[in-house]
C-alpha cells in the first residue's frame, strides 16, 4: 500500500503534508506506521496543487524515493494552495516503476491517488486506455472517464470503486482525488484517516494513515467515501 494525503482549507505548502508533521509523508516513505502490505515506500513519490495562475494544477512526481530528492523540500515549502495532495508509492509485485505509474495522476482540474492492488481486468472495461499498465493508472482512466461523462468527484470514485470491487472482491481500493475546491476518498480495503483542523473551518486533512500524534485524526470505516468541501465534510457507506 502506498500512502496519500490531502488537504482542504486555508492555503498551506505542500510541505504541511511531507516534511513538517512528524509523521508525514517524508517520514512514511521509510517508516510508515501502519501500512499493512509492504513496509517502505521507495517507488516514487508525487504531489499536485493549484496555482491562481493555471486552469490546471502543478503536478511534480518522481520514481525515485521522496529522501533522495534535494530539490524536494524547497519545492514543498514554497508550492502554497487550499487544496494540496502528496503521495508516496510502494509498488505492487509485477507493476512497473515509471513516472506515470506515480500518483498524483491528471486530468483537466482533477488529482488522484491510489493505495491498494486490482485485478486489471476489473478495470479495463472502465477505460479506454492508461497511460501506464500500471493498476492505479488504470483506476486513474476510469475515474478520469467518468469526469468527463459529467460525474463529480464523490460519484465518480463511487462509481469506479464498486464496479471494480464487484469484480475483483479481493481488491483493495482506497482511492484520493481533489479537484481545487473539494477532496473525495474511499476507504476500501485499508485504513483512511480525516483531521478537521486545529480551529473550526480551517479546513480538513484526509490521510492513509495520521501525519502525526495530535488529538482529532478520526479512523473513517472501512467500504466509505469521504466528502469534504467548505461546506463540510460527510462519511457514507460504500
Ligand atoms: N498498486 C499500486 C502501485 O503499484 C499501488 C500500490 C500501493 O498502494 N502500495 O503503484
């Protein structure tokens, strides 16, 4: 499993979620703490956020471990936004190690990342084609196919991840995608974390697992999708 986060809120640098939590994704690259497949997260690394600037988000990922980076920290500490996402990759047996295995994925406004493992086959009828044979690419074309068929971020991972999880029951697909002003994310398969801010309505961090040792980190059940907007954040049953 590979480990994502993301924040919706106040604007923060991307560094809120890698370097500057004692256990944020920095540190989950090589120590994660409750990671249930694999035990270190070396494959590569990615974060997206969003520039008044763009129509589209900046989108940085590498397949090398997030440590070896020394461009890293600089970049997260000036890269500011209200809507940030990271992710940290430990690839799957027999999946390839190429940037465009590596979340964050793309399209138009939206960001996705993956924690978990499918069948490919339970995917591909969901998309036309992927830019890596890589699964989570693959779950990246679905969702992205079913933006551009008009869904928004909830229904999309909804969507994705019950058809896919009809054929493949064994799969596991805790899926993350923002879109500049919202985050959506499943709980499939593995844990999935929210923490609502130190003050009320400065926003809400949605995580694989806590970035760190404050009270507030909230476990989301598993077979869930979390919304979070500025209207608020909801918890429903998949
Ligand atoms: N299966 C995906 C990959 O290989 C995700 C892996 C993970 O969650 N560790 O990149």
């Amino acid at each position: 499993m590979c480990r994502h986060a993301s924040w919706l809120g106040a604007p923060r640098t991307l560094a809120s979620l890698i370097h500057e939590p004692a256990h944020g994704l920095l540190r989950q690259s090589y120590r994660p703490r409750l990671q249930r497949h694999g035990t270190m997260n070396a494959d590569g690394f990615g974060m997206g956020w969003y520039d008044a600037a763009r129509a589209e988000p900046v989108r940085y990922r590498r397949t090398i471990p997030a440590w070896t980076d020394a461009n890293l920290a600089g970049l997260a500490r000036t890269a500011r936004s209200g809507c940030l996402l990271a992710a940290v990759r430990s690839a799957s047996a027999g999946m390839p190690i190429e940037e465009t295995a590596t979340a964050p994925f793309t399209d138009g406004p939206w960001l996705f990342s993956h924690n978990g493992h499918v069948a490919r086959e339970a995917v591909r009828e969901l998309a036309d084609d992927a830019e890596s044979s890589c699964d989570s690419a693959w779950l990246a074309a679905a969702v992205f196919a079913r933006r551009r068929a008009g869904d928004d971020l909830g229904e999309a991972l909804a969507e994705v991840v019950t058809r896919a999880g009809l054929k493949d029951p064994r799969a596991r697909l805790n899926l993350l995608a923002c879109d500049g002003t919202s985050i959506a994310a499943t709980a499939w398969g593995d844990t999935l974390f929210l923490h609502l801010g130190g003050h009320p309505r400065e926003g809400v961090l949605v995580a694989s697992e806590p970035l760190d040792d404050r009270p507030g980190w909230q476990a989301v059940p598993d077979h869930a999708l979390v919304l979070a907007s500025p209207d608020g954040v909801s918890v429903r049953p998949l």
